[in-house]
C-alpha cells in the first residue's frame, strides 16, 4: 500500500479554520496516476472524524485513524492510499465503495 498526502487550501490564510482529513483508496485501473485520485473516483472513501490545526497533524491522524480501520485491511496491498487535508467542506462523513465493472 503506498501513501500520499495532498493539501488543498481554498480559503485566506487569514481566516483561522480546521482542517479535515479524507482517506481515499485509489485503484490503479481508475486512474493510473495517483494526482488524479479524488473523492469521486477512488474506490473507497473515509473522513476522518475529527479536525485539526496543522496539516502534519491532519496528515499523522489520518494515517493512525486508516490503521485501525477495516478499510486498510480490506484493500489490496497494491491499492494506493491518498490522504487530503483540505479546509473546505467536506464530503458526507460515511463510506462509501466504488464497484469496478
């Protein structure tokens, strides 16, 4: 399983707001590369309940939080795994799994 992380910062660095972590499991045969990996073509999808001030800490909890999650254990060793902090909204807080036909 390889990790990649991405911040996304739409809005002032004057506005102090909380980041929130998405977990996206990628599929290769999706989007070979891991850049064009988002929330509406990864093969799964979590958001990590909780929001934080850095992005080193948004980054370090997702990966604590994907660790004890079933999520790490169902996918493949070779599904890619992105990590985004991002500041805007985020999407709905369940999971869901994209079905490759």
């Amino acid at each position: 399983m390889s990790l990649s992380a991405g911040l996304i910062d739409s809005k002032s660095e004057l506005e102090p707001t909380m980041l929130k972590a998405l977990i996206l499991i990628c599929s290769i045969a999706i989007t070979s590369d891991l850049q064009d990996c988002n929330a509406n073509n990864a093969v799964a999808v979590a958001r990590v309940p909780s929001e934080f001030a850095s992005p080193v800490t948004c980054f370090m909890h997702a990966q604590a939080y994907l660790a004890e999650t079933s999520i790490a254990q169902e996918s493949g060793n070779d599904d890619p795994v992105k990590i985004v902090c991002d500041r805007r909204e985020p999407i709905d807080a369940s999971i869901h799994r994209l079905t490759i036909e």
